[in-house]
C-alpha cells in the first residue's frame, strides 16, 4: 500500500450544494461538439488511439457487433475519457496521482468497469504491486486481450490470462511474450512505447495484473474471486485507488455500483478516482446526492489541475469512505 493522498488541495462537494455545483460545471465546463456521446470510434472493429502528451499508443480491437446486440453493454466499444484520463495521470505534475505513477511503487489498484480497451491496466498496471481490473463476464475475452497486445511492461504476473487470451491477441499485438506462461516478459519494440522501462530497471519484482468477473449487480462472484487471488489471507487486500472511468451513466445502476465500490474499500485509505463525461446533468446530480445518501466523502479535482483535455467536457472526482 501507499501512503494516503493529501485531500487538501481538493474541492469538497457539500450535500447542500450538489444543484449549484452541478450548474457550476455545465456552465463553465460545457463539451465541446466534436465530444458526441464520448466514444472514440463507432466505425471500426480495429483503432489506434495515441496519449497525447504522454505519446503512447494502443492498438484496440472493439466489438461493433456486440454492442449492436441486443442486451449488450457500452463496454464493447472505447470512450474518450479514458484516453484523456491517463495521459493526464501519466504527464501533469498537478495531477495528485502524477507522483505515484511516475515510478514502480506499492499500490494496489482496481478498476471498476474496465471495459474492453484494457489501457489503464496496460499503462499503470506495471507500475502498481497488484491492479486488478474487473468488469462483466462477456467483456473479459476481449479485455485480456487488448491487454496483452499493449502492455506497457517487460514485468508482469497474471493468474487469469490463460492461452485463449493470448491466442486471441495473436496478429494484432505488437511485442511478443510466452503465452502459455503466467510469468510474463513482454518485449516492446521502441523505448518510446515503454515509460516503465527506464523507471526502477534495477528491482526484479514483478507486477501482479488481473481480470476477473464483477458484476455490481451481483458481486459476490467477483468478490469470491477477488479474495481467489490472495491465497493464505482471510479475505482481499484493500487497494489504495479504485478507477472508475465513464462508469456513470445509467440512473438504474447508480446505487449497485456505489455499493460495489464500497465493498472493495478501507475507509479512510482508499480514494475511489471517478471520471465522467459530462453529458446528462441529472444523473451525475443523482449520483453526487446517493454518494452523499451512502455518507462518503466527495471531492472535486480543481479546474486548475485538470490537463488542457479534461478541462472541457469532463469531470473528475475523488471519493473515500469515512471510517
């Protein structure tokens, strides 16, 4: 674990003041017309999206398909906030979590509705002690997948990617890497696409990156395989950070992935990072008065230390739990 974020610099969300904070953020903040709905691509299976400042690139295949079907999720396809999220992490200094992710340290991270992109656990995975990024069952396939072809690491460990995954990968990955192997050495082929590579090269310790099932609906299953991944303990370690990213948009799942969340965190520890895209100003107001409802804490991140790309058309918060 990492030692506690400091939540001083950060703006407070009184319950009192959720209508006017809201107004506040659709007014000063309004999208730009070229955002749409968020997603990067809905005309193609297969897309490269590139971190502006942090010039990495992912290759992503998505499932156009799948999220034409009938019952499907929005999790098939790759949503901008994502992509603007972690350059921001990765290259802005005012960023609380720059000096984190800047090096290998010893957080434990998860990630609620991961999605089928996998770039969060692809680019801070390998700086991390454990991330485990979680999501439906039918998104993992492709979610393993996209993970093993852009990993940003020569050093990880994984007791759910198995050979389907890293057969699905074949052809579409650009480095290499056992597949049969839960050990895995990924070879990158520019030093570019590798910003782990130069950072803590002397430590042998391997990260620990997995994938595994949680439906907020129905955690149990997930949170059985949580606890799966920490054999010998009594139950799962609580992580410093859970990402939550584009998450936010269903009004009927708000109060399922609140408790989701909070099942996974230690009070007074672990910071829930949420990003959203500002689209429908009543369920971002419903979501801010539920977290108030479930007594958690609630923080803004300034203007001021948002990225030039986040700072129109996006919001980010920190969340805790109150012991």
């Amino acid at each position: 674990m990492v030692a506690p974020i400091n939540l001083n610099s950060l703006e407070p969300i009184e319950e009192d003041l959720i209508y006017e904070h809201v107004f506040d953020l659709y007014t000063e903040r309004a999208p730009p017309e070229h955002l749409r709905l968020g997603y990067i691509d809905r005309q193609s299976d297969s897309i490269e999206i590139t971190l502006r400042k942090a010039e990495i690139s992912f290759n992503i295949k998505q499932s156009l398909s799948e999220l034409a079907a009938k019952g499907s999720t929005t999790g098939f396809v790759v949503w901008k906030t994502s992509q603007c999220l972690l350059d921001w992490i990765l290259t802005t200094t005012e960023c609380p979590l720059y000096g984190i992710f800047s090096h290998k340290s010893d957080a434990i991270v998860y990630e609620l509705g991961s999605g089928i992109a996998g770039i969060l656990a692809a680019a801070l995975g390998p700086r991390c002690l454990r991330y485990v990024a979680t999501d439906q069952k039918h998104l993992l396939k492709l979610l393993k997948s996209n993970f093993i072809c852009n990993v940003q690491s020569t050093k990880y460990t994984s007791s759910t990617l198995d050979q389907e995954s890293a057969n699905s990968a074949k052809g579409f990955r650009k480095g290499k890497q056992n597949p049969g192997s839960k050990r895995s050495t990924v070879s990158i082929t520019s030093r570019q696409q590798d910003p782990v590579s130069n950072v803590d090269e002397s430590t042998n310790r391997f990260s620990n990156i997995d994938f595994i099932e949680y439906d907020w609906e129905y955690p149990q299953k997930g949170l059985d395989q949580l606890k799966s991944l920490y054999p010998g303990e009594v139950g799962f370690l609580p992580p410093d950070f859970i990402f939550a990213v584009d998450t936010i948009y269903n009004e009927y799942l708000i109060p399922y992935f609140i408790t989701a969340a909070k099942q996974l965190m230690d009070p007074n520890h672990t910071v829930l990072v949420v990003g959203m895209q500002l689209r429908d100003e009543s369920i971002l107001e419903i979501f801010l008065q539920e977290l108030k409802n479930q007594k958690m804490s609630v923080y803004l991140i300034p203007f001021s230390m948002l990225s030039e790309d986040l700072q129109k058309g996006y919001v980010i918060y920190f969340i805790t739990l109150p012991g």
